[in-house]
C-alpha cells in the first residue's frame, strides 16, 4: 500500500511537472521544481528511517562495537535523526571498550540531538556541562554560538 502511495505521488509529480513545462510558465516551473524536491527530500528521510529501525533490531546500544559507532555516525549526519546523535552522546559519555568516554564530545553530539528537536537530552547537557574542564566549556561555547 505504501509503495502504491508513493507512485501515486510520484505520478501527480510528474504530471504537474509536464503541465508546467508545457505552459512554459516560470511560475509553475518553480512550484514544480521545489515540489519535486520536496519529494525527494521525503523519499530519502524514509528510507533513512528504515534503514535506522532495521540497524537498531538486535543492536545493543550500551554495548556498541566500533562498527557499530560508525554506522551510528553516518545516521546522526542526517537531520531527520536525532536518536542517533543521542546514542553517541551516551555512548561517549559512558565509554566503552571500543570508545573512551569524551565529556566534550558526548555534550557536542547530546547539543546536536537538542538543536535537531530532541529536547528530552537537556538534562543529559546539564549533567555532563558540570563535568566539563573549563576550557573545553569555552571551546564548546564557541561550537554552539
């Protein structure tokens, strides 16, 4: 049902498409254009969400292995998930076998979940602040500005 959802979509998409280009109206043309990207932008933040929810089946997170730390990684460089950056702050602000615990680094990744609208990690960033040296509170200050 989904797949006939999104080829329904992406029909009316390119019949509006072709509608626009016909009319030669730059109007039209850039409705078509931004809608066309919307859509895109869509499709790849679904299926960035599934690729998420099968990594996390099976996955312990308090126990991750530095593979897994890196394919976290590369899922907290997208906008759309938060959780990601909100695991590697706890996995630095644990450590690990495979990741020495990082204050600074477990703030830098909890900022991050925090500014992409994760707001439960605020008492994470309260609690590590308090346990950061003093200049790497500067740097971080600087980093969040």
């Amino acid at each position: 049902q989904e797949a006939a959802v999104a080829l329904a979509k992406r029909q009316a998409l390119e019949a509006a498409q072709a509608a626009a280009i016909a009319s030669n109206d730059p109007v039209a043309l850039a409705r078509a254009a931004k809608a066309q990207a919307a859509q895109k932008a869509e499709e790849e933040a679904e299926k960035i969400s599934k690729a998420w929810s099968e990594f996390m089946v099976g996955t312990d997170v308090a126990n991750l292995t530095m593979d897994q730390i890196m394919v976290v990684r590369n899922f907290a460089s997208s906008a759309s998930l938060p959780e990601a950056n909100e695991i590697l702050g706890f996995a630095y602000s644990s450590g690990s076998k495979a990741l020495p615990a990082n204050l600074a680094e477990a703030y830098r990744q909890y900022g991050q979940a925090y500014l992409k609208g994760l707001k439960r990690v605020k008492p994470n960033l309260d609690r590590i602040w308090r346990n950061i040296p003093r200049e790497q509170q500067l740097a971080l200050a600087s980093e969040f500005k």
